[in-house]
C-alpha cells in the first residue's frame, strides 16, 4: 500500500471513538479482510485483503492501547517511532490472541477460522461507506523562547466544509435523496461462494451509485451535491514546549470535512524552529559561545549570558583558558511531554581573544613579563590536566 493511512481512517471512525467503538470497528474489519475469505478470490484481491487485514491489526493494536493511542493523538506516526504500531515481523500468535478475544477463541490461528461459514453470513449488508476528509499539511515557525515555555498559534488554513445551503445533505432537500434500490444504500455488491471454510461474501463497489448508497435526484447548486464548499478558517494550535524542527504534530478533526456527513480529516502541523541570534540548540540542551579580552581571561571578570527566560549574570575565574565550558544546570530546553523527563542544560565555552596590534608601550609591557613565571605554563600540575583534556577533546 502506498501512504500510509490514519489509523482512524483505517477503521472507520473519528477521533472521540470509545473503546467499545474501537473493539467493535476491528471485528468488522477482520471479518471482512482476513485472507481466509478470499481463498477464491484473483491474486490480486488476495493480496489487497492480506494488507488491508495487517493494516486494520496494526491501527488496533495502537488505539486500544491508551498510552499509544495518547501518543498517536498527539504527534501521529512520529509519536510511533517511525509509525510501526504492530509488529508483523514476530509472527501473528499476538495477533490471534487479539482475535480470540474479539470473537470469544472462535480463531484457530492464522491458517483458519473455526466455524467460518457463521461469521462470513454476519457481515451486514445495509452497513454503508464511511468517508473521510484529507488531511492538511501546514507548518508554524517558533522561537526557541516560544519552544521553551510552550504557546498556542493561530494558523489560516482552507478547507472543504459542510455546505450551509444543504446542511452538507447534497441535495435541496431530504426528499431528494434516495437509497440506490440496486445495493440497498449499502454501496457495495456482494458476490458468495463456497469454500473449504464454508461460504464466502466478496464485495465490490456498487456500479449504480459509486459507492455512495444514495441516490441525489435534485443537486444542491451551492455545492453542486457535494455537500462541501471550501472556506478560510483560522484554527488555534496548543504548541507543547520542548518541540523539535521537523517534528509533527495532529490536530484531530481539523483537516478537510467528509461528504455524506463523514469523518474529518486532521490538521498535520510541521514545526520549523527559527534560528537564535546567539544561542545554538542540541537535544534539550543550548550552547552560547562568549568573547574574553586577554585581560579579563587573566584578571578574572564577570559577565552576561543570554538564556530564554532572560539575561543570567556568572563569574569568570582569574586564568581561565580559551576553550574552557562552563554548564548552567536547568537552562536548557524541557522534554516533549512523555518523550523524555527533566531539562537540559546551557554551555557556555570562553573563547579568549589575542590581539594583533600592539602600541609601543604595550609591547615593551609585555616584554617585561615574557620571562615571568606567571606567564610560563605549569606543565606538571593543574596546567597539564587542563591542556590534556583539550587535547582529548581537539
């Protein structure tokens, strides 16, 4: 299968589905999917049933799962690291367990179902198509001061809603929307055969109605009995603190609306973080890089450093070293809710400046102290562990 599908989608419902709903949408889909149901069917449809089945097993095994379905609201496919929500790869024992319990044990195991023929005449035939809007992709520029504390963005978007005309029926009014007479507003034609595991209900697209299960016998002209029009709307965006350039997050609910009163799509909202004059972002932790003149390095100083909550004040100690780094505790970035715990750090690293050009005099300063022993490095104490360690790290 091409895209991957919203896991809602896959099973037909929106995102204030309950348990139940949930429980209740997979037993459908794997009655309807599961690829002993289509042991007479072209290799092709085989194969479409196969992936159609994986891909309504692994939608379930994240939604009934509240932690996972908790993260899959919140982020979508990247909440899943990388998407995987069901492993396949491990064998289909987990898989038959979640049947089991769907159908009370009526599964045997991945080869066969027990008592097949009975569930294949269950499948009702009146159920009609569930449609669902297209996602929209929008992206939100932050600052890290805006990453840091979290805020709420405003976003403009079009999108498909509802016709106000028709109240989104498609037609002028209720009379004129009639259930195809040749699927029965079902929207699919059914095909059964007998197999070794009893009888067997293929489907196809209704050829009458396109799948619709409704008839439009007077069109609503506003929406040309689409029962959508498209229309600008701006949409509050809750952004959590700690978010990352390039992560994703989903707004259920408000994508593109669904004809015949179906499912909403979802709101994707890439993040893209803009570039700190002064600070540079790793993970959760920052590093600022400061200036020392020769003189401050030597005689010691205090000095400035910019964090998001403000300016931060520390000292720098008499000889401290150009590529020394200093860690501030807690003034870094926090976790993304339930991607992590605590708060990174800050870095600061001196850099001391040497300059080029020197007057006579400070010339004739400095030649006076060339030979001092203050000025010649201590290579069996302090002054090797320091030059060791920038070693290492050089």
């Amino acid at each position: 299968m091409a895209e991957k599908r919203d896991y809602y989608e896959v099973l037909g419902l929106d995102k204030n589905a309950s348990a139940d709903d949930i429980k209740s949408a997979y037993r459908k889909a794997a009655l309807k999917w599961h690829p002993d149901r289509w042991v007479d069917g072209t290799d092709e449809e085989k194969k479409t049933a196969e992936e159609k089945f994986k891909e309504a097993s692994e939608a379930y095994s994240v939604l009934s799962d509240p932690q996972k379905k908790a993260q899959y609201d919140q982020f979508g496919f990247s909440g899943m690291g990388g998407g995987q929500g069901f492993d396949f790869s491990q064998g289909f024992g987990n898989l038959n367990d979640i049947l089991n319990d769907l159908f009370g044990g009526g599964f045997g195991g991945f080869g066969g179902f027990s008592g097949f023929g009975g569930f294949g005449r269950s499948q009702s035939s009146s159920q009609q198509r569930v449609y669902r809007g297209r996602d929209i992709r929008t992206r939100v520029k932050l600052t890290l001061e805006e990453i840091a504390k979290g805020c709420t963005k405003e976003v403009s978007i079009e999108r498909n809603e509802p016709c106000p005309k028709c109240g989104g029926k498609g037609a002028k009014s209720s009379s004129d929307i009639q259930t195809c007479p040749h699927c029965k507003g079902s929207g699919q034609e059914q095909r059964v055969s007998n197999s070794f595991f009893g009888q067997t209900v293929t489907y196809t697209t209704c050829s009458r109605c396109g799948g619709e299960g409704r008839i439009i016998k007077n069109a609503c002209r506003n929406c040309a009995g689409t029962g959508l029009v498209r229309k600008r709307v701006t949409i509050k965006v809750d952004i959590p603190a700690g978010v990352e350039d390039g992560m994703q997050l989903t707004v259920r609910g408000e994508g593109h609306a669904a004809k015949n009163g179906g499912v909403n799509g979802d709101l994707l909202v890439l993040i893209e973080e803009l570039p700190h004059s002064q600070l540079k972002r790793s993970g959760n932790n920052l590093f600022y890089s400061h200036i020392l003149t020769v003189t401050d390095a030597i005689l010691g100083t205090e000095i400035a450093v910019p964090t998001l909550d403000g300016t931060y004040r520390i000292k720098v100690d008499p000889g401290t070293q150009s590529g020394t780094v200093v860690r501030l505790r807690g003034k870094g970035l926090p976790a993304v809710k339930g991607y992590g715990s605590g708060t990174g750090d800050l870095y600061v690293k001196y850099l001391v400046w040497i300059p080029k050009k020197l007057s006579r005099g400070e010339k004739e300063a400095l030649e006076g102290m060339r030979s001092s022993s203050s000025f010649t490095p201590d290579l069996s104490r302090e002054d090797k562990a320091l030059f060791d360690k920038m070693r290492e790290n050089f």
